[in-house]
C-alpha cells in the first residue's frame, strides 16, 4: 500500500538529511524533498542525489532566483528593509518563498504535511509555519530537530546509526545564504566579545587587504527599482550579484550585532551583505532627493513597521499587504543616480541626481544667486515658538503661585 507523503523543505544539510530518516520512522510516510534555489551557490544535483540517496521519494529542485530578486528583494529595498536599524532581511525574506512552494508541491503531490528542519530557537520557525498555514490551514506542519529536541552531537549520531551521510569537512560554522546576504552562526561566533575571524567570510575581503584607491560606482534607480550600475542596465538580479562583487571586494558589507529573536533570545549575529548595505544606502538618498519632509518621516515609520512584520515571519498579513500599497506608491518619483564611493570597508554618498528632485539651489545656495527671502524667518520663528514660550510662561507663573 503506498504510504502518505510529507514534503520536506530540504538543504542538504545534516538538520534536513536527518530530518529525511526520522519522518520515515516516526510518522511512516513516503518523503517528498523540496530545494529551492535562491542563489546559494551550491551544486543542486549533489542535493537532489543525496535526497534520493537517503530513501526521498521524489525531489524538486526549482529555480526561484529571479522570482526572488524581482518579488521580494525589490519589495524590501522599497521599504527600506533593515531589522534594528541593522538586519536588511535576507534570511528572513527567503522563507515565505520557500515556504509558498512547499504549500504547492504538498498540494501537488496530495501530501498530508509540509516538513522543515528549523530549531525551536529561532526565527524561521515562525516565518514558515505562519506562511504555511496561512496558504493551506489542512497541511500538517512537521519540525523534527523542533519536536526531537536533540543537540548537534546527537544528530550527528542518529545521522551515522541511520547512514545518513555527514560531510567530511564539517564547517565550524552554520551557514545560511541566498543572493542579497549570508548568515554565520555557530562557533566562535557565539561568544559576542570575539571579533569574528577572517575565515568566517566567503563575500566581504578584510578592509585592510581591499584596493588602495577608492571606487566609485553609480547607480541607477526607476520608481525605487535599482535598475543600472555605471549606465549599464541590468537585471534585478545581475545588478545584485555584480553589487555584491564590487562592495566585497572593497571590504563593504559585514554586519556584526546583537539582535532580539522573535521567541525572545538575544543574540550575536553576523552577515555578510556587500549588495543590500550598499543599495539600501543609496536607495534611502534617493528618497530625500525626492521625497518631501512629511513624506520620510510617515515613510520612516512604514518602513520601520514592514521590516519588523518581515522579520517575525508575518509576510502574508494583511498589514503588510496595506504598507506594501503604500509602499509603492511612495515610489513614484523615486527615479534617478546615486554615486557611491567605496574604500576600504566604507561606503558614502557622493553624489546625486534626479528629474524629480525637490532639491533647489536657489533656495540653498548662500550666494547672491539666492531667491530665499531671508525677512519671512523673523515672523516662522515667531510662530514656530509660540506653544514652547506660552507653555514655559504658564510654568513660571505656577510656580511663583505654588511659592
């Protein structure tokens, strides 16, 4: 008789490969595996052979990388995307993606339920569980390194009792990535007072071994879209993959910091994410070329409140379908070049331009070229102060009256 299927969010890795044998055991069922490519650069034959190696009954290996790129990155260098002020989501922007096509094979494929190999600590967790059963109510939701509770050393010894195969070269760290960062966890890294070795970094050079002159890198925005780098046009994610080669290699990229998890632990972490630190910089200029006073600082709050819904996993919520709309429409007449110069782990603003800029020189310059009426000060000011001078004479006037 054929048994009931669970389709399996799968890596490679040794959470998911064990994952693979213990949904076999324990809930008896057949194992659909589920890899998504979202610029990882790994060899996703060497996957899908290893999948079918541990007993998967069928492996999909899909191409999400423009669907990445053009669906949600883009929608998070609109919103400014940053956790903290610090995070520019790129962990967290993957798993509703993966999550979404977990959802369509399970239903493709008749299955029962969609598995993942997330812990019970940390963020991702949440972010696939609530897409998933936002999508799909009926799916059954499975997290074996979740419900079995084991420390890595037990995995790995369950791994060598069942066969499942453990890489030879075992990194010391746990790595996450897709093409806008990279997430290194693990290790030394768990200790917040050590400086990260050089050996945790694939993408970013150390900035004392970057090029010794400066680069300058001009890029093209339309309606809040980077769309070209030094007027070449590129797709969304060319521009991201050549973004991240330019800035790693001027040292520009890493983040080193503590962030609060969604289930409410504190912890180190740290990225590389040369491409988003660079264009979400740039973006942000833009938007102050173009965008009025009212405008950034409603903005800044929308985009605050996005980056947190994105974060704790809520991407199919309603509100953030709301921001979104106004989002976009933010982004009208963000159009035009951002020159960035980068040197040695630095990156700054050097330069803009745009059709829709609201910038004025004749009401900025100093010189005599100004049409700025400097007389109409003296009465804004007047009226600028009124409520904190009427406020601070009826305080002086309770006082003496308290004496």
């Amino acid at each position: 008789m054929p048994k009931n299927k669970v389709v399996l969010a799968y890596s490679g890795g040794l959470d998911t490969s064990v994952s693979v044998k213990w949904i076999q055991e324990k809930y008896d069922s057949d194992v659909v595996t589920l890899t998504l490519d979202l610029g990882q650069e790994e060899d996703l034959n060497q996957i899908a052979e290893k999948a079918k190696s541990l007993g998967a009954l069928k492996h999909y290996s899909l191409d999400m990388k423009d669907t990445f790129a053009n669906d949600y990155v883009i929608q998070s260098v609109k919103a400014n995307g940053l956790y903290e002020g610090k995070y520019p989501l790129s962990t967290a922007l993957g798993r509703p993606l993966i999550a979404k096509k977990l959802v369509e094979i399970a239903e493709k494929e008749d299955a029962y339920a969609v598995a993942h190999g997330c812990t019970g600590k940390g963020n991702d967790q949440v972010r696939i569980d609530v897409t998933v059963k936002a999508l799909n109510p009926a799916l059954k939701i499975i997290a074996p390194v979740r419900e079995w509770g084991l420390t890595r050393d037990q995995e790995i010894a369950y791994a060598k009792e069942n066969g499942v195969p453990i890489s030879a070269e075992g990194s010391v760290y746990s790595i996450d990535q897709n093409i806008w960062g990279r997430s290194i966890e693990s290790g030394v890294l768990e200790d917040p007072e050590i400086e990260p070795p050089n050996n945790a970094f694939e993408w970013v050079v150390p900035p004392e071994e970057a090029p010794d002159r400066a680069t300058y890198v001009r890029v093209g925005f339309e309606k809040g879209v980077p769309v070209s780098i030094d007027g070449e046009e590129l797709s969304t994610l060319e521009l991201i993959r050549r973004m991240n080669r330019i800035a790693g290699k001027n040292g520009i990229g890493i983040i080193d910091h503590i962030e609060d998890r969604l289930v409410g632990i504190k912890s180190r972490e740290v990225y590389e994410c040369p491409a988003a630190t660079v264009l979400l910089e740039a973006h942000k200029e833009l938007e102050k070329l173009v965008l009025t006073r009212h405008q950034l600082s409603f903005k800044h709050m929308v985009d605050q409140a996005w980056s947190e819904l994105v974060y704790t996993g809520l991407w199919v919520d309603p509100l953030k379908e709301n921001l979104d709309s106004f989002i976009n429409s933010s982004q009208e007449k963000v159009s035009g070049t951002v020159t960035i110069k980068m040197y040695k782990g630095t990156s700054r603003i050097v330069g803009r331009s745009s059709a829709y800029s609201i910038y004025n020189l004749h009401l900025a310059t100093y010189s005599s070229a100004s049409k700025f009426n400097q007389n109409f000060a003296e009465g804004f000011i007047e009226f600028w102060g009124l409520p904190s001078r009427v406020a601070k004479i009826r305080d002086s006037i309770q006082k003496v009256t308290v004496k």
